[in-house]
C-alpha cells in the first residue's frame, strides 16, 4: 500500500523559493513527516495543523446501525462484480440511504477517494462504521483484487453476527422484564402496602409473631433509609460505568463477567463464536496470520481474551506455533484447541475455525435456550417465597389480633 495514502491530512502555509505564499493540504502520517515533505518540494513550511473536513465535523461519536453497514457492503459488492466503478457506485449508494450517519460517512468517502486515498484507508477513518476487522479485510481485499468478493463475505459475517446478537437480546427480553417486575413489585409492597399494616398493628399493641415482626422490620428499614439505598445503587451504577470507560477497569469488569456462574458460560461461548468468525473471515481474505490476531484481538469484545490474543501473537512471532500458545492460554475449551490444531497442522485454519464458528454458534443458542427454560420457573419460585412469606406474616399477625381480642 502506498504509504502517502495511508497518512492524515495536514493544511499547511508555507513559502515557496520565490518568496510567494502557499497554502494547502499534505497528506503524512505526522505533523514532523508532513514538515518533512513540504521542504523536499522546496517549501519553508509556516503553520502545519491537522485537516477535518466539514464532514468529519458532522459525523458524530454515534456508531452507524451493524445492519446499515452490512447492507451497504451487499451493495457495493454487487456493484463491483457488475462492473461498476467504485466511486459511482459509492455515490449511487450514498444517494438511496436512509441513514443520516451513514450518508455523511459515504460522502466522507467519496471525497477521500477523490483525493488519491485507497478504500480501506478512507474506511479506517470512519470507526464509528467500520470495525477494525473490516477495514484489515479490505485492506487485503485491495491487495488481491477481489474486493467484490470480500464485500460480500463482509457482508455474510456481519449478518450472522447480527442475527446472534439478536438471538441473545431476545432472549433476555423475557427475563428481563420478569425480574423488573418482581423488584417492583417487592418495592411497592415495601414502600406502600406495608406501613399501612404496620401503624394498624401498633395501634393495636398486639404481641406479633416472628414472620410479622421480620417484615415490620424491613419495611421500616426500607422507609426510613430509602433516600440512602437510592443513593448506594446510583454510586454502584456510576461506579460500574466509570470502570467500564477505562481500560484497567473494563478488565477487571470482563474478568468478572466470565467467572460469574451461568452468564460467564454464555459470554464465553458467545466470544469464541466471534473469535473464531473474524479469525476465519480475516484469514479467508488474504490477511496474514499475525495481523489476523491483532485485529481478531482489538475486535474481541472481552478484554481478557484480547490481552491473551495478543500474548499469542507475540509467542507465535517468537517460533511457538499457534496451537500451544492458545492452549497455554487456558480459555480456549478442549475442541477449539484441537481445532486450532489440526487446521495449523493442515494449513486449513480458516476453514477449522468456520467449523469452531459454527459449532459454537448452536452451542450459545442451546445454552439460551436451557437459561430461559430456567429462569422462568426460578423466579416464579422466588417471587411464590417472597409472596407467601408476606401472606404468612400477615394473615398470621391478623388471626393473632384476632385472638387476642376474642379473649379479651
């Protein structure tokens, strides 16, 4: 790849050896390299500042919609394989899509083609479009001359990807909702139905039985110290959102998240599923091994995996293979290992890993399925225990008063 193209864009003002003033933009991949070139045409360099287009300016932090993004790589995709250049085809494109943010990343596009940069490189521009994997993709794809072709893998990947996300929400929705309803449901017991019952008690003097005062006693807590346990979960949420917006602290969460019971099970069958879909989808491209690891790793959504990831890139630079450096990693399951293996041993690698992909890819929906078949009688159960204890300690202390004044 040319390396002037891989660069940032730099407006500058300088003078040129006839003393006139020059403005205008140098592409290089610092302000010292841009400072560089500028005096090898012959230009006394004055101010040097990074360039950003109005477009640039435009598009926000926002990620652009995965499914927007896979649909524009069908498109583009079938485009090229009819033979329609590049950058009709982007404008074409640019013109029929509905997505504001998409728009404006295409017509960033166009206007980084036309000023001699490459696809992949106007593309890594734009991470709020387009992930690391896609962009490393490409950048063999050029190489190759099958850009068409890998667009239309792109396009394949990233649908079975969204497709997976989606299977995993829908099938939190239900248990979600369920255990929302169930602490309010606890709330509004604590915080309004209770205390009724409370003052009626002790205007009564009864002697009450244990259940009875065990719920007096949290009902209390609740109303005198509500202000105070409102504050505890908002510092626990903050606290939670600060650790995940840094990078030690993400660790340490990702960390967590794998050793919980049940869901740490799905995060990893759903991060090897990825795993192995990027690496597989990276090396059919064209892309070499060691850059496949690297950018498998910065696409890993689990830190722990990407530290390792990374450990083995570097053990496998070093002569180590590829399939003992996983297997020192401890995270990788006895089938994957052994995939990693015979497909090192083969060299078909990318086509165990499709294999891996898949296999795990009906594991996470068979392990969604026992979780959500689970989880409903579970907290059916809990929310039966928490209403019967109510029952109980009511009806118990009512029969109780009840009593009391039959004798009286």
């Amino acid at each position: 790849m040319n390396r002037r193209s891989s660069g940032m864009k730099f407006a500058f003002k300088a003078v040129d050896r006839a003393g006139k003033d020059v403005s205008g933009v140098e592409l290089a991949d610092s302000i010292g390299a841009a400072h560089l070139a500028l005096v090898e045409r012959g230009l006394e360099p004055l101010e040097i500042a990074p360039k950003r287009s109005i477009l640039t300016i435009e598009i926000t932090r926002k990620k652009v919609p995965r499914k927007e993004i896979m649909n524009f790589s069908r498109q583009l995709g079938v485009f090229l394989t009819a033979g329609i250049p590049i950058m009709e085809a982007l404008e074409v494109i640019a013109e029929e899509t509905s997505g504001k943010m998409l728009r404006l990343v295409l017509a960033s596009l166009i206007e980084s083609l036309r000023n001699g940069d490459t696809f992949a490189t106007a593309a890594a521009n734009h991470p709020e479009a387009f992930p690391n994997y896609y962009v490393g993709i490409l950048e063999s794809a050029e190489l190759t001359g099958n850009l068409d072709v890998v667009l239309n893998q792109l396009a394949d990947y990233m649908d079975r990807d969204i497709k997976a996300k989606g299977k995993i929400t829908a099938a939190l929705i239900y248990p979600s909702v369920v255990g929302v309803m169930s602490v309010v449901t606890i709330v509004i017991l604590a915080a309004f139905v209770l205390p009724r019952f409370v003052t009626f008690f002790r205007s009564m003097h009864a002697k009450l039985p244990l259940p009875t005062r065990m719920l007096m006693g949290f009902s209390g807590f609740m109303s005198h110290w509500w202000d105070v346990i409102l504050i505890v979960i908002a510092l626990l949420v903050g606290g939670l959102v600060g650790m995940r917006g840094s990078k030690s602290g993400k660790a340490v969460l990702d960390g967590w998240i794998l050793k919980f019971p049940v869901v740490g099970e799905l995060a990893q069958v759903a991060i090897l599923e990825r795993i192995c879909r990027i690496l597989a989808s990276l090396l059919r491209a064209g892309v070499d091994l060691p850059r496949s690891i690297t950018v498998t790793s910065e696409s890993a959504s689990n830190t722990v995996y990407s530290v390792a990831l990374e450990t083995v890139r570097e053990e496998m630079m070093e002569g180590q293979g590829l399939a003992s450096p996983i297997a020192r990693t401890g995270l990788f399951p006895g089938a994957a290992k052994q995939m990693f293996r015979v497909g090192e041993e083969t060299g078909t690698l990318d086509q165990q890993l499709e294999v891996a992909a898949e296999y795990y890819s009906h594991e996470l929906d068979s392990k969604l399925e026992r979780v959500t078949a689970l989880f409903e009688p579970a907290v059916i159960i809990v929310m039966g225990i928490v209403v019967g204890f109510v029952a109980v300690a009511l009806i118990s202390a009512m029969y109780g008063i009840y009593n009391q004044v039959k004798v009286g």
